[in-house]
C-alpha cells in the first residue's frame, strides 16, 4: 500500500544563520541608532539630535532609520530562532538603551524599547500563521507608532515630533519589504512536494 511522505524542509542551515545575522544586527542598532543621531544628519543641533529629512518639510533624528529597521530584526530573530532568543534579544536591548542613553532620555529609551518590542512580539506570534510578510509588516508598523508615541510623550512632550518619528522607522520597514518576501518564497521553495512510496507487501 502506498505511505505519502511529509514534506521535508532544506531551508533549516539557512534559517540558523539568518537568526544569528538578525540578532547580531538588532542588538547593534541599539548603539548605533544612538551613534547617528550625535554623528549624522542634514541639520545637528547644538546640544541636540542630528536631523534627516523623512517627508517633504519633516525632519527627524537619525537614529529613527535603525530603530524602524529593529522591529523587523527581531520578527526574524524570532521567525529564525524561536520565541525565547526573541525576548532575550529583547531584554538585551533595553539593557544596552539604558547603559548608553544619556541621563535625560534613559527612562524614555528603555520604557519605549521595551514596551513597543514585547508588543511587536505578541503582534508578531499572534499573526505568524498568515504568513511571514503580513506578520512582520503588521507587528512592526504597529511597534513603531507605539516606539514614537512613548519616546516622544516621556522624553518631549510635545506629540508634534511624532509625525516625524513614525515615519522615518516606517521608511525602513518599506525597506525592508524585498527581504521578507524573498525569505518567504525562499522558504516556501524549500519544502519538497509530497510524495508516495509504494511499500511491497509481505
């Protein structure tokens, strides 16, 4: 009688060392996000952030571009590596924002890090089933409003910079777009069809 096969996936060593990319990546964001706003940007301010433009008449710290990119990072980390070095990744974040923030924006980095990354990660694991790119986008996009929300209310108070924060990390996002759909029809290639064997009988 014939025995159908399951599909066999030879995306695994790939899947690894994407993880391990991603998280390298997305634990280094975190100083160089804070390096780019003292270093770099069309306009610096004298004791203030380096600025970029990311609309017409919209300027924004630099380190928005990273912070954007970080929410896709850590989708991949957990897409690659599981849950738990997802969190980890995360706790190891907010440790590194509260080390190199300055005094006046440490409270402000942490609870924003923290809080828009844990709910990219529930987003994320909620929405996984309907596929990577969906999941990523949504998680991130919704990560990031909360990031810019949070920051700017502790560390401003003035939700004028919001506009500005959104959407330089959303650029990143729509950035970062080619690579989630290549993953994922990497992935999808990967799996080899069902088959059926014939097994002869005794």
């Amino acid at each position: 009688m014939p025995i159908t096969m399951p599909p066999i996936s030879n995306f695994g060593g790939m899947n690894r060392a994407l993880g391990w990319v991603s998280l390298a990546a997305f634990i280094g964001c975190v100083p160089a996000a804070n390096w780019l706003i003292a270093h770099f940007g069309t306009v610096c301010v004298s004791d203030g952030p380096c600025l970029i433009p990311v609309w017409l008449g919209i300027l924004a710290p630099s380190g928005v571009l990273l912070a954007g990119l970080s929410f896709v990072l850590r989708d991949l980390v957990q897409e690659a590596l599981g849950i738990l070095w997802a969190i980890a990744a995360v706790l190891i974040g907010g440790i590194i924002a509260a080390i190199i923030a300055s005094p006046v924006l440490a409270v402000a980095s942490v609870v924003a890090f923290l809080i828009a990354e844990t709910v990219d990660l529930l987003v994320f694991t909620r929405l996984r089933r309907r596929g990577l790119v969906l999941a990523s986008v949504a998680s991130s996009v919704i990560g990031l409003l909360l990031d810019s929300l949070i920051f700017v209310q502790i560390a401003f108070g003035n939700p004028a910079y919001i506009v500005g924060q959104s959407i330089g990390k959303a650029w990143m996002v729509l950035a970062a777009l080619p690579l989630l759909i290549a993953i994922q029809r990497a992935r999808g290639r990967a799996v080899l069809p069902i088959v059926a064997v014939e097994v002869p009988k005794l």
